[in-house]
C-alpha cells in the first residue's frame, strides 16, 4: 500500500455522492472518514455500517467511519474530499478553513454553480482558501449507487498540480473503479454542472412522448451548447468530449436514476418546480444551475437556445410543450455554428 493511499482522508458531505466516494475510497485502502451535519444519523450509519437515508444496500468497509465530529474527520487527513450541494460549497470551505492545516490538499465534488455569482466551484474554494492548499476537481458519469456497490465507474480528476491530481487519482484507481487525470479544471467543472440543464429537457422531452429521436437531438444540440460556452470560457474541446463533458451528459440524459432527468419528467406531467422537488426528495442541481448557465451565455454572447427554453420552464414562463415548440420553430442554420 502507497503512502498516499494509507494516510487518511475525509469525505465532507454525506449525501449520496459523499458517501459513495467514502466507499471508494476505503474500499481501495484508504482509512476514511465520512462527516455529516446530523450527528444522529452519522453515528446510525458507523453502527450500522450503512447510509440509511442515501445508500441503503451499500455496505460500508471497515476502514469507513462515518462521525458527526467535523474536527474527528479532519484529524491528520492529508485529503478532504467536498461533495456538498454546490450551493454550500462556500459556507462549507468557510468552516473548515480555520480547522485546514497549511498542505492539506482539497478535493472538490459539486457539480454545479454559486447561485447568484454563477462561479465555477474551484473559484470558490480559491477565495475562500489561500495558495498552501492544492485543489482538484473531480467529475464524471457517476451514478452514486453503482459507484457504492462497486459496479464499473469512470471519473476524471483535474488540477494544475499534477501531482496531487495522481495522489487522488491513486487513492480512488482500482476494482473496476478508473480514475484519470487532466489539467483543465474548467472544462471539467462545466461539463459536470451544465449537462444537468440538458437533462431536464431531456426528461421533458421524454415525458411528452416525443422518442428516441428528439432525446437524441437534444443530447447532441446540447452537447455543442456547452461546447461554444466552454470554448468562451477557456475550457478544452477535448474536455468536453470526454468523461465529464460528453460522458456525463448521455448518462444524466438517458437514465432514471438522474434526478434532473426525472424533475423534467415530473414538470412535463403537470408538476411544478416546488411539486417535483419534493417527490424527488433530494438536490436537483440542474433547477439551479439553468439560470447561471443562461446568465454565462449572455455574457459571452454564446446562442445556447436549449438552455434558454429549459430556464424558461423552470421560471414558469412556458410549459414544457412550449418550449418544445419554441425550439422547434427555429430557423435554419448551420449545424456546426
């Protein structure tokens, strides 16, 4: 065993995602701490060796703990691994800041926006934290119950410092599980958090009944959506192609277990936004990230028309099959423009 993978390392967020990547990551060797704001439920999953709330039939290995003791988590881990909501991201990274010791490396799983700033999230961890912290971002078509019960699962983990991005990389590597690493932080993070907009008028499109056809259409319109964004933003092409760009759009897109997917179902049975939230029970990241996506595409002048219908939607201007044929009423033009 590594160095890197027998030093400990601690999951902030205990959610579905957190606790699947705590599974990962104990299950590879590393001793793992799994940290959760209700310190009731923590202390039932250490017992019971399970995430009742999130991950019921994924069993816990014996080098997870699972603590609602943030100082107990953090205690000589040379890693923390942040998989809250992207919307508290900023107030997490603020109150761990004064319990970080100066190297720790800070891995960041949200996939989304800062509501109202539209920051990408390593632009929040950056002006919360200063420069003895390296981050990585990490992203991919990661569905957390198979990720949990071990099934095959790819990811990419980004960052400027290489060399913590393949010690992360190392941590998670093995069992079916494959970890890769890359350099553009951006393109990463924006393929994660758009793709979840793309989804919902997916889910919509389905609902309505309108087949395989127009689900494809979207994908690939959508696809070349985040794809004129990125290039704007500074992220790769080849990014975008890849496990958190492409990869990950096709998996939220066409799979029930995405919640964004199934919020554009439910809107396109009649339910609305506060009706759907609650039947899904959990963070559909996508009903945030839509309004900041559509905000970045008017600042750089970027046509992003399935996003615009799919804000529109989500803000109660059109119905979902108004929407639809608002795309569908488009001019002609050029498929690669």
């Amino acid at each position: 065993m590594s160095e890197a993978i027998a030093s400990p390392v601690a999951v902030i967020g205990a959610g579905s995602f957190g606790t699947a990547l705590a599974i990962q990551l104990a299950r590879r060797g590393s001793r793992t701490r799994l940290w959760g704001r209700n310190a009731t439920e923590m202390a039932e999953a250490d017992r019971t060796r399970h995430n009742p709330r999130y991950l019921a039939d994924c069993e816990f290995p014996m080098t997870l703990a699972a603590t609602g003791d943030v100082d107990a988590a953090l205690r000589d881990a040379e890693d923390i691994v942040i998989a809250t909501p992207s919307h508290a991201l900023r107030t997490t990274v603020a109150m761990l800041k004064p319990k970080l010791q100066a190297g720790q490396g800070v891995v960041i799983a949200c996939k989304g926006f800062e509501p109202g700033t539209g920051k990408l999230s390593h632009e929040v961890v950056a002006e919360v934290l200063d420069a003895s912290h390296p981050y990585a971002v990490l992203s991919g078509p990661t569905f957390a119950n198979e990720l949990g019960r071990g099934l095959p699962t790819a990811v990419i983990i980004a960052s400027k410092d290489d060399a913590f991005a393949k010690r992360v990389a190392h941590r998670l590597n093995g069992g079916g599980f494959r970890a890769y690493t890359g350099h553009d932080v951006i393109g990463v993070e924006l393929g994660g958090a758009a793709k979840n907009v793309i989804a919902i008028a997916a889910g919509a499109s389905d609902g309505l009944g309108f087949g395989s056809n127009a689900r494809s259409l979207l994908i690939t319109r959508g696809l070349a959506e985040i794809r004129r964004l990125g290039e704007k933003m500074g992220a790769e092409s080849e990014t975008l192609m890849g496990l958190a760009g492409l990869g990950d759009l096709v998996l939220t897109c066409t799979d029930n277990q995405s919640r964004n997917r199934r919020m554009g179902l439910l809107l396109a049975g009649g339910k609305t936004i506060a009706e759907a939230t609650l039947e899904i029970a959990q963070v559909v990241e996508g009903v945030k990230a839509a309004p900041e996506v559509h905000r970045l595409a008017l600042r750089y002048e970027v046509s992003m028309p399935i996003t615009a219908v799919a804000c529109a939607v989500i803000d109660g201007r059109m119905t979902p099959r108004e929407a639809f044929a608002t795309l569908a009423s488009r001019a002609v033009r050029a498929e690669a423009k």
